[in-house]
C-alpha cells in the first residue's frame, strides 16, 4: 500500500501512454482530470493485487469509444461516477476498489480521478498490459469473466444498463450505444471479487508505467538518450526510425482507423514503414520485413524526447521512432491470439513474437 501524488500520476501518465501503444485515449487529457481530482480530495491510495480481499468487489473504470473523439468532447468525470453508482444499485453491493481496465493513456488516468473523488483505493493490475480496441479483449475474457451488467454513461446524463449473452455481444451493443452517445462514454464493467483480479489480472502494471515515465524523465535530466533508457526498461526493441510522410486516419463505427507511413532515416533510410492501427498499433512492416504485429506493443517515441506519441497526435514530418514490446504470456496462447492476433484484425499473417522477428528480420 502507497499514496499516489501528483508526480506519480505524471510520471505513470507517460508510461501508461507508451504501453497504450497509440491508444487508450489522450494521456493529456487524462492526467489534468487524475491531478484536479488529486488536489481537490487528496492523494489515492494503491493497493498491491494480494491487499485485496478475496471476497470484496472490484471494478475498473475507463473510457470506451474513438481517442480522436476526445480532441473535442472531453470527458468531465462526472460520467464516470454516475456509471459507479449505477452498477452498484444494479449490483445491490459496495464497490471496494476500481482500476484501470487497460494500460492506455485516459484509461489509466481515470481510476485515480474517480478513486480520489470516492474516496476509493487503486488496485496495481489491469486487463491487458497494454491497450486494445475491444471490450472482449481482455484477460478476464480468456478466464470467462463476464462483462456485464456493466453500465455506459454520457455527458448529457443518458445512462445504458446493459445484460448480454457473452462479452463479445456486450461489445457489438455498447460500440453502438457509444456512437449514439458522441463517439466516447465512460463504462463501469467486468464487475468481479478481488479473487478474480489476482487470478486474472496482469500485474503491477501502474508500477511498470510509472517506471517508464521515471526513465524518460531521469534520462532527460541526465542528457542521455530517453529512447536507449526506456528500451532496456520495458525489454523491448528499437525496430524503425524515421520521419512521418503521410497520416490516413478517420474516426468510423467508434475507432479511429488508418495507417501512418514512415521515411527511413539513419539506419532506415532507404526503407518505408507502415503502421496500420485500430485505437492502437497493429501491425508493423517494411517493403520486405515484418517488425511486429498484435498482441506484441508497438509504440511511436518522439526521436528527440522519447515521449509517446498516440495516434491521434502523430503528425506529417514528426521524427519518430518506433519501438517494439512483447506482450503479456497470455496473449501468446491459443485462445489469446484468436481474441487478438493479427488474423483477427484481418491480416494474412501469422503470429511471430517480436523478439524472433527483432532477431530474424523475418521478411514479408
């Protein structure tokens, strides 16, 4: 158990933005709501995933709908306490702790922001280890966890209670709702008993963005290369680097979806990088190599200042480099590659872990 203050929220801003790998929502954004919250009713207390009972009941908080969204239509937080209380009434039980649903930008930001208005603690775990477009696409799914009842709720006070069949139904009605409400809602879902959390739940994961954010900030204070720090920190590989010279990105059925292409520079030059993503990064490649694809973490740094760079945010001639991640032991199963591998984002490749391609350069 620890108190979080409001350098601890920056510093776990910046990581969570670099595990969001593009997505998760503007980190930005997500910060100033966790800081006002902080300043206003005190510092949050953090919870290690074993502190909680077994028996007490959890939820996470988070945004669903497109990041682009947010550019305009801002959360205010008020949403996100009024879906609380909605699933508690639903429920007929006492929330004891919330926590972020994904390691993305506003998604790890707004636990702290409803935790320090409830009066809540944070619980150190999530349900990815990065970010993901879907509802279905966590690890409580892949241990059978329901989604539902689960509650969304707009700005305008529209609240959704919703019940369904599986969690991928729970997805296909609330992306619909989402839409109808703006592009973007704050959800209370995937209610469970603090059992559930440490059996299912990847953990650690605030103390890991935290650690990130620490890194590129000491690394600055150094003069040494934030890129080159972060890398050793997360065990990842530096896998392009280049300048932005084109960005297709539209905001449709409640993602924003598109592709960014990268001139070579340095040890690139020559070479084209294409990202596609969906929220997130998807898909990594080169004319002739493939450098990472989902479930693996893609992650665009700025080349100067090592800061992420979500996908709403990249830009045409922004130098950039791109990094690569491996993801969570669960995501590398049978059952986690058909939730989120690249076959079901549609694309014609098969899954190869970053690392054998980092090692390979494993061509297209």
């Amino acid at each position: 158990m620890r108190k979080i203050g409001i350098q601890e929220i920056e510093d776990i801003a910046v990581g969570a933005a670099l595990l969001g790998t593009g997505g998760g929502g503007d980190p930005y954004i997500g910060k100033l709501m966790a800081i006002q919250a902080i300043e206003e009713y005190g510092e949050v207390t953090l919870l290690d995933a074993e502190e909680v009972p077994d028996d007490a009941l959890v939820v996470p908080s988070s945004m669903m709908g497109a990041p682009t969204v947010m550019l305009e239509k801002a959360p205010s937080g008020e949403e996100a306490f009024v879906a609380f209380q909605k699933l508690e009434t639903y429920l007929g039980d006492k929330i004891y702790a919330t926590f972020p649903i994904e390691a993305g930008g506003v998604n790890s930001m707004l636990p702290f922001a409803l935790a320090a208005k409830l009066g809540l603690p944070v619980v150190d775990a999530d349900g990815m280890g990065r970010a993901f477009p879907e509802l279905q696409m966590v690890t409580f799914y892949l241990d059978g966890i329901a989604a539902t009842p689960a509650v969304l709720a707009d700005e305008k006070g529209n609240t959704v209670v919703l019940s369904t069949i599986d969690n991928v139904w729970t997805e296909r009605i609330a992306r619909a709702a989402t839409v109808q409400m703006g592009g973007s809602a704050m959800t209370a879902m995937y209610a469970m008993k603090g059992r559930n959390l440490k059996e299912s739940g990847v953990r650690n994961i605030l103390k890991l963005e935290e650690t990130i954010g620490k890194t590129i900030r000491k690394a600055k204070e150094n003069n040494a290369n934030p890129i080159q720090e972060v890398v050793k920190s997360v065990k990842g590989f530096p896998l392009f680097s280049g300048k932005v010279k084109d960005i297709n990105r539209k905001t449709e059925s409640g993602f924003a979806r598109g592709t960014a292409t990268f001139e070579g520079m340095h040890e690139n030059k020559g070479e084209t990088l294409t990202l596609r993503f969906q929220n997130e990064h998807l898909l990594a490649r080169t004319e002739e190599r493939l450098l990472c694809m989902t479930p693996d973490l893609i992650a665009v740094l700025d080349a100067e200042t090592g800061l992420p760079i979500t996908t709403e945010g990249i830009r045409y001639g922004a130098r950039c480099v791109v990094i690569g991640i491996p993801c969570h032991p669960k995501w590398r199963t049978e059952k986690g590659l058909a939730t989120v591998g690249p076959k079901y984002f549609g694309y014609d490749v098969d899954y190869v872990p970053v690392e054998e391609l980092a090692k390979e350069g494993v061509r297209s």
